[in-house]
C-alpha cells in the first residue's frame, strides 16, 4: 500500500473562489483543470490526468482568515472530498482554522 502524501495549503490570504481553486489546481492538477466543483468530482474520481496521484491527504491552514468568499468555496470543496472519499477515493482534506 503507498503512503498518504500530504499537501500542505497556506489558505489564510485567499479571498476569492478563484484563489482557492488555483491552489487546488496547482497542488493536484492538472494544468486543464476547469476551477468548478464538476471538475473538481471528476479529477478526484479518475485522477490518472492529476499531478497528485492518490493516495493524498491536503490541509488547508489559516482558513479561519480567508476571505468569506474563500471560505465558503473551501467548505463546498471540502464536501466533494468527502462525497469522493465515501465512494471510495483515497482523497482527504482537512481544514485548519
């Protein structure tokens, strides 16, 4: 069984979705990554294209800072990762305030 990679994400001075979604981007990619969360389920549900291969934990830090536009996209992502992870993808995300 492979290790569990962990990304660590500075989330403290993103203030939009697309701040958010940049950082996602360039942690798992790939470089076609469409910013929304369909593209965010469908590269979590077959990430043979994806930079980051699973199994991969990602942890945003200093979301209690980010903008509420942000903070709002991080919980939507984060319930992608978590509808991901029940269906069986070695995918985490947790956040840190």
């Amino acid at each position: 069984m492979a290790e569990t990679r962990q990304v660590v994400l500075d989330g403290a001075s993103w203030q939009s979705r697309d701040d958010v979604y940049q950082a996602i981007e360039i942690a798992i990619g790939p470089s076609y990554f469409g910013r929304n969360l369909d593209a965010l389920w469908d590269i979590l549900r077959t990430p043979e294209d994806s930079v980051l291969k699973p199994p991969y934990a990602l942890l945003v830090r200093g979301a209690g800072s980010a903008g509420a536009e942000a903070r709002q996209t991080i919980a939507d992502i984060a319930a992608v990762f978590a509808e991901a992870r029940a269906s069986g993808q070695d995918v985490d995300l947790t956040i840190l305030d």
